[in-house]
C-alpha cells in the first residue's frame, strides 16, 4: 500500500469522516463523558497541524493531529518542550498495513525539527492495540497528565525525540 502523509486542514469531507468515524470507535468503548477528542474546530486552531495519511487513490486512510503542549510536569521525560499526540486513527480498511506508524515517523521527525523534544498522549485502558503500537515505538506509560488526571479509563504515553 502506498502511503501518502501531509499537513492538511480538517475541514475536508474524507478528514471529517475520518474524525466521525473515529469518534464512533471511541464511544463504542468509552462512555462520551471519558473521551477527549477534539472537533474540526479545535483542529482549525492556531499552532495546531493535522496529519492525513493517503492512499495509492488518494482517499483519506489515517490522521493524527500534534497539539502544543504547555505543562509543568514532574516527570522523567521532557515535557518542556511537548507537544501532544491527538486524533490518531486509522480507518478499518488500512489497518494492520503501517499507516499509524507512517504517522508516527512523519509526526515524530516534524515534531523533532521543530524544537519540539518529548511527545504526549492519552489513550484509552481498553485499547490494547494501541497500547502495543506505542510502546513498540519507545513510548513509556507516565501518570495521566491535564484533563486525564483522576480518569480511570485513560493510560498516557509519552516519548523523548
């Protein structure tokens, strides 16, 4: 599968499905109450960029989104400098082919040349998958940072660039 990633607005018909779809896949685990994902309009928001994964076709496959991250942590990593992993999906039909790990790559060497020195994210205890694609990626479970603390269903990562 050829695989195509930039920096593209939310606001696009496939990317809008993509992030419903997502959304759909986070409210079939998750009460609505313990996600934290982001509309198109905070996506649109300054310093904010948006990653869309595409196929041989052109269609819209995968997305991700990195988000400035402004928190005074006392962890092992570096958050000084973060930025927060958000968005991340992968549409059913692509999965298992590296699109998220593609994202992955693109985000991380943006990210890097940018200043930026550690990654964040949170995820949900119920997605075991992306739990494994995480830490197969060198990122490490840190306490629930930000909004998450105190959430039961969350489990946050973070990474070193």
């Amino acid at each position: 599968m050829t695989i195509s990633i930039g920096i593209e607005p939310p606001r696009q018909a496939d990317v809008e499905a993509l992030l419903a779809a997502g959304t759909v896949f986070a409210h079939s685990l998750y009460p609505v109450e313990n996600t934290f994902l982001l509309s198109t309009d905070e996506l649109e928001r300054p310093g904010v960029d948006v990653y869309v994964a595409r196929d041989e076709n052109g269609k819209a496959c995968g997305m991700a989104a990195l988000v400035p991250l402004d928190l005074d942590l006392d962890l092992d990593l570096d958050l000084d400098a973060a930025a927060e992993l958000k968005r991340l999906f992968v549409h059913t039909e692509a999965r298992g082919r590296g699109v998220a790990g593609r994202l992955l790559d693109r985000i991380e060497a943006d990210a890097a040349s940018h200043g930026i020195r550690s990654l964040a994210l949170e995820t949900g205890t119920l997605q075991h998958a992306a739990m494994a694609l995480y830490r197969g990626r060198g990122y490490e479970q840190i306490e629930l940072f930000g909004p998450y603390i105190g959430e039961e269903l969350s489990v946050c990562f973070a990474k070193s660039l």
